[in-house]
C-alpha cells in the first residue's frame, strides 16, 4: 500500500475514533502477539472505537481503502486467528473500549453487554442482579463475550448450559459493508427468516464483527456441590455419566475426567494441591451438581448416586466436597493440569471432540496408535467428557531434548490424532476454533460439501475480503 | 415450459425414484393443499424419492430443467410454505418414504432419524429405547421431523429444552446443486466452521433439503405433574413465571398462559372437559413439572411453589392434577382452544412473541387499541408465555356476519398487531415461520440489514433459485 494512502487512512481513522485511539507506536506486543506466543504479527494500526457507529465507520473506511481488519477481544484466542499477519498490513480493530453493560431485564432473564466486556465482568453483573450467567473459562479474567461468542466459546458448564452460542439470544453486529445489524431482541422464539445469529456466533470474525449480545441469564442454583471419584477406565467412565444424567438431570453441571499421567504431573508441580485417589487408578472423574432445592438435597442426590455407581463398579472410591473451599481446590486441580503441563515442558495441544459413545475406543487406539508410533511419548489425556471433548495433548518423552522432539514429530502426532478422529466422525476442534492455526487442515478432516458452502457463505457477506481474510476458510 | 421438456424431465424423474413414485394424476390434494385449507396450489408432479442420493439426483434434474422444487414434509405448515405454486411449474419433492430411524445411540443420547419420520413415530422410538424426545406439538401425529427442523417448530416444551433447532446435533442435507452434505455426526462440540447446521435450521426448504438428522435424547423424568392456578393479571402470571424458574430451575417444563374468553370458548363447545377456575379470573396458567427424583418429590415441590405463590397474591387459587388422567384433561383444555376458536367462527390468527417482561404492557396496550378501532373484537389470547410467545387470536364480533368481518378487518388487525408487537421489540412469527404467507409482511417488521443479508446467503446458496423460490425471502 502506497505511504500517501496509508496516510489517508490513519487519518481518516483517527477523525472516527479520535487520535488516542488509533495506535501505531509503543509497545503493541498485547495486540500483535498471539496467547499461546507461537506467532507474533505486525498491525497497520491498532483501532480502538468506542461505540458501534465507530466500528461501522471503521469498517467502511478500511473497506474503501481495500485495507482488511481483525477484530480482536481480549486475545486469548489458542488458534491465532486474532492477531494481524506479519505483512503490516492489516488494522487490529479492539473492542476492548465498548465494555457496557446496557441492560440487566430479570423478567426476561436476559443481560444486554457490549463485545469488549470481560467475561467476568458478565459473570459478575449477572450475580449482582441476583442470577447466574453460566459461561466460565480459564481465560475469563481477561477474555471478552464478544470473543467467547465469535470463537462459540465452551468452558466448564456446557454439559448443562451449552456453548457460547447457546446462551446467546440476539446480536448487535457490523457487517463487511459497514451496516449495523439490530438484532439485540431478547426474544426467546423468533422464526422470521434465516439464523443469523448463529452465523455470525462461531464465525471468528469473518463475517460480521460482533458489538454487543443479549444472553440469557439463570436463577442462581442454591447449592453446587463437586464430587472426585476414581474410575477403573474410560469406559466405566462413561457408563457413570449415563448414571449421573438419570440420576441428576439437569442438576448435572460438571463431567471433567482426567487420565493419571495428567494428574501425576499436578501432583509433582503442586503438590500442595493434595490430588486425590489419583494412584491408584487410570482415570478420575470430577461432577458437580447443581440444586435448586438446598445443600442438603443435593448431598442426598450426590451420595444416592455415588452409591449406585460403586455398587454397579463404574466407580471404585468417591470423595464429595465438604465445603466451598474444597470444591474449589478439587476445581482447581482440574484447571491446573494446563499449567502442570507447562511446568513439565513443550509439548502438542488437542482440542477434539467423538460422540460420547465412541470415547472408550477411541482412546484406547489412538494411545495404542501414538504408543507404537511415537515410542516413549506421554499422553496427557483430560477433558470434558460429557461434551465428547478431550484436550488429549501430547508431552514428548521424559528422556531427550522436548524441542527437537516437536520439531520432529508435532506434524506426524497431529496427523496421527486428527486420522484417528476423523475414523471416529469426530471434529479436530472441538472449542477453540479455526483461526489461522488449523485453517490448512480443514480440507482433510472436513466434510467438503461443508468447505464449499462456507467459502460460498465468505464471498457472499465479505466479497472483498475486509474481515479478517485467511482465517477459518480460506 | 414446453411440453416436450416437461415430458423428458418427467421420464428423468421416473428413472430416478420409480415410476411409482412420481405422481402427476388423480387425487393430489394432500400435496397441493395448505394445512389451513386457505390455498390450493398445483404440482407438475409429486416426486417421492426413497434415498438420500435419489434425492439429490432429483434436485439435479430440476436445476438442469430449470425447474423449481417444493420440499415437503407432513404438510402441516401453517404459513402456506410447503405447497406448490397455482401456476403448475413446481415439483413437490415429499420426504415421506424416507422414515427410517437409522440409528439411536444411548451413550451418546442421540438418535439419527430421517427427514420423513413422523413426530410421534420418533418420540415413541426414543421411549422405547428408554429416552425421552421432546418436541411435542398439536400436529404430532401427522407432521415430520424434516418439518419440524426446516421451520424450527415449537410446541410446549421449548421453556426446557427448546425449539427444534436445540434440539438438532447434525444434518445431511442436499443442497440446492444436488450435492449431499454429511453432517450426521452427534457431536455436542465442532467449532471448524460455520454453523451450516443452524443456517439450513428454519430455513424452511429455501436454502437446502434436509435428509435426516442427530437429534438428541434425555432421560426420562421419573415423574412430570401439572397444575393449573388463576392468575389476577398477566404481570402476575410474568412474576410467577420468575418464581417458578427459580424454584424449580430446570424442572419447569411447561408454562402455558389462558385468557378468560378463550377458556370460555372450551366451556362453551366442550362443556363436558370442565375447565377449572375460568370464572373468576381474567387468565388461568398451566404449569408442568418434570422430576428426576419421585413424584412425591415433584409434588412438594409444586406445593412450596404454589403455597409461595398464593402468599405473595401472584396466584388465587389453584389445583394440581391428581394422577395422568388429571394432567392430560388439563393439557387437553389447553390444546382444545385452537379447535374451540373455529367452532365458534371464522377468526384471525397470530404467532407473535415479545420479551416476556414486555408482555404484560404489550397485551394491555393491544387489546385497548383493538378495542377503540373494532369496536366488539373478542381477543382470543393464550400461549407459551415461558417462551414470550403468545397465539393473540382475533375472533370475529359475536353479532354479524364473521366473513364480512374477516374480508373488512383481517389486513387492519394484522397491522395493528404487527405495529404493536414491533414497538415492543418483537416478533411477527414466534414459531410458524414465514412461507408465502408472511413474506410480504417481513420488509415492514424485521430490521432491513437482516433482509440484505437474508438475500445475500439466499444468492449465494441458491443461486438459480431451485429451492422453494419466493418463500421466507424474495
């Protein structure tokens, strides 16, 4: 891009959104640096609006000036689909200035919030009116709903509240024209044409760039209790999750299981953390039940099921949590093994996903599978079984240097894993999305039918190629 | 079309399904007949493909003959979207002798079914493998599950589980190039892409022709019971409906809102079913309760609800059904209204949804404005007020004639419904879709940036318009 039109369009941009806003010097590191810090991109500028007009002027300028955005939340993304490329010449839209909470209606139960609110910040707004909103992830501290909804976000609660996108009820978006959606309604039924919303919900940014959400909020459950059990394998532990969804409903909130390597390494990291009944047995499994009646209830439905479990052998020893404090550290083991893994050294991300039913199979070959393969390589396999979702990561061998270990064989263990799902009709990303990541390994692990409608769905909103070209279809 | 090419295309369809299966003669009515008995339109034939690839091989002749196709299910489609044109230049493609249940996987609590399936044949598989399926309309015994999910039916349980659309883990499609989308994979997590599942969801035939689909399943409730309480307003019937939500959290399944004329309407052509607490009260509510645990427990729990209730004046009385017997009389009544309403006289229809916390104004406000401009209009309103949607029925002034009525006021009404449920941020179709009937009506309810955008994908998915042309976008 010739220096005089880019001149003209910093100009043009700082007009819309005012000089402050528009960064071009200093230290962009938190814009242009991806979460997983593989990947490191260069902006054009950082564009910061503050309000949906400013995003709209935003995106017809860019698209004038044929110059391409990446909008951009909190940037946490694991997929790097939201840092610009290294070419300096894409603008880095954040929407980190619109963080209002609009609206809160109880009787809708219903929370209207700007894309660039932190998540617990949502949390928090719909705690303080009396209710819960269910979406929780590790990153919550930092990620923003307008993010958790681009990527269709899933966290630790989608086994009883769904995904990002199911908890979303209408969206305010800006189109590749620069046209602004109104679509903030609140209505829990509405048949008046295509599903909008959820095309743009997962989307990534590619088709629409989401300002604002109206999500659903829930009464606040009375009590939550967590239990830890031992299982004797995957397949009794899913045999207990059938149990549980009888037994519970929708009081069931939480399935997490975790494989003992995974667990050994929270153990040798952070042994204060006090793993449980980890030793002795290939797998636990972490539940939590939510109850609208009381505590005691929901003791009395906990203890009732664990009781049949063991009696049935799904589960050979059981711990409930005494009290908050405990439940929180038995989550916390949980949401540990990610940094226990980091402790331990480099090692190979999987984020996939195979019907419930086929888990049991499905771990069982592919560790055959990496075993035979990849001698001496560790399996650090842990997830959220009752969504099918297994972060079923990969940590080079004890022995030897872990870099050249990835540099030799992250190729071959990803086509290794994705081969075996693929065999399982599973999906190769199950919550973190595409990005720029995992857009070239699409076409061989998708439905190509599906390849083709999505590129016809691009051309059709983003003829130009103005939001955030490259990422999810190419 | 000349009549050769017709010929040659005929001979083509015969080649594909059958000679059997491709209807141009005799009785056709069930094909070319909306539900409603408001139109009859006519077919260049009736094609009834046996298989998924015949199927698309069919789309492939009529796209290749430029002819226009009609998919259709059970054909109880409200909204005149499943009936050929009068012109006689469209093939109504019937998913009927597709029907198979291929697959029901209890680890995964899916079921694949195809498009053809009758509801009532699914819901009764599910049970017999000891699983419930939820969706539940009036038109159960004769609508399909290919219907169901391109108009994202309703129906009585969409407060807890949602409309068709939630219900939906994949779909095999073909789409409007014959080519065939596999997405029957029951995962309950897939972020690679855009949400084609959702897009083809309520499309109503326009943008690709369901096959079959992953529904999911849930374990049966161990006991469901209803109760039926008079209500003092509609805003009280809102702050019960927060109650109950907290009380009972998941368990509050139905929640189904009465006004007093139309329960007096089942009074007065069904005396012998005993409407309860009609009397007295300006609206009646149905509540259902489902329990994982007992009926006992079920039952205190409704009690507390209800004792709560009474003593914070949101309910003056109530009963709650004794056994089965009680509960399905009580749902009975309530889906009795529709049948009352045409026994009393010709009347005028709608499927509106606001946000619930708007309902109690919106219906005040309309029923004044309907009042003062029809003078004598009798207001037929009852509805699924857990989901914000509301059937505001319009039935004709007692004295005169309700022809002459309908033919002076039906455009008038319409308006002056669709005005008042816009300024309250609504809907003009909560469930019944768009078809031909509301098509017209959309660019004056619905924000213009969803129009365009509703063209676009319309383009680009169905470029040479083969795919129920001129219905939900023009």
């Amino acid at each position: 891009m010739p220096f005089a039109d880019t001149h003209e369009l910093l100009n043009r941009l700082r007009h819309i959104v005012g000089e402050a806003h528009v960064l071009t010097e200093g230290d962009l590191s938190a814009y242009e640096q991806d979460w997983r810090k593989r990947t490191r991109g260069k902006a054009l500028a950082v564009v910061r609006p503050g309000s949906t007009q400013e995003v709209a002027d935003v995106v017809k300028a860019c698209a004038a000036a044929s110059v391409s955005l990446v909008p951009q939340g909190g940037n946490t993304g694991l997929v790097v689909g939201s840092i610009p490329s290294e070419a300096g010449d894409q603008v880095v839209l954040s929407l980190l200035r619109m963080h209002a909470v609009r609206a809160i209606d109880a009787d809708n139960l219903t929370l209207t919030v700007e894309a660039g609110c932190i998540l617990q910040n949502v949390q928090q707004a719909a705690e303080q009116a009396g209710f819960l909103f269910p979406l929780s992830l590790g990153a919550e501290g930092s990620c923003t709903i307008g993010g958790n909804l681009a990527t269709n976000a899933g966290g630790t609660q989608v086994l009883r509240y769904g995904n990002a996108r199911e908890l979303c009820l209408g969206l305010e978006v800006v189109t590749a024209q620069g046209e602004v959606l109104h679509g903030l309604s609140g209505l829990r039924k509405d048949n008046t044409g295509y599903d909008l919303r959820n095309l743009m919900i997962g989307s990534e940014g590619t088709l629409g760039i989401i300002t604002a959400a109206t999500m659903k909020l829930y009464p606040m459950p009375a009590a939550s209790l967590t239990a830890w059990v031992a299982v004797p394998s995957v397949a009794h532990a899913v045999k207990l999750l059938g149990l549980a969804h009888q037994h519970l409903g929708a009081g069931l909130t939480g399935f997490e299981m975790m494989g003992q390597f995974a667990l050994s390494l929270v153990d040798t990291h952070y042994p204060h953390l006090r793993v449980p009944l980890w030793q002795d047995t290939p797998y636990c499994v972490l539940l939590e039940n939510a109850d609208n009646e009381s505590e005691a209830h929901a003791r009395q439905r906990f203890e009732d099921l664990l009781e049949l479990a063991l009696e049935d052998g799904y589960v050979t020893d059981a711990v409930v949590a005494e009290n908050l404090t405990q439940a929180r550290n038995l989550w916390h083991i949980r949401e540990s093994i990610t940094l226990a893994q980091a402790e331990e050294g480099l090692n190979i991300k999987h984020d996939i996903s195979v019907p419930i039913s086929s888990i049991p199979a499905f771990v069982e070959t592919t560790d055959a599978l990496l075993a035979r393969e990849i001698p001496g390589v560790r399996l650090v396999n842990f997830g959220h079984l009752g969504d099918g979702n297994l972060h079923y990561n990969v940590q080079a061998p004890e022995l030897g240097d872990p870099k050249v270990f990835l540099r030799d064989h992250e190729t071959q263990v990803n086509a290794l894993v994705y081969q075996s799902v693929k065999r399982f009709g599973g999906s190769i990303s199950a919550e973190h999305g595409v990005g720029s990541m995992k857009v070239d390994d699409l076409p061989d692990y998708k439905d190509p039918v599906a390849l083709t409608l999505m590129r016809q769905l691009k051309r059709a909103l983003d003829p130009k190629g103005t939001l955030n070209p490259g990422r999810v279809v190419r």
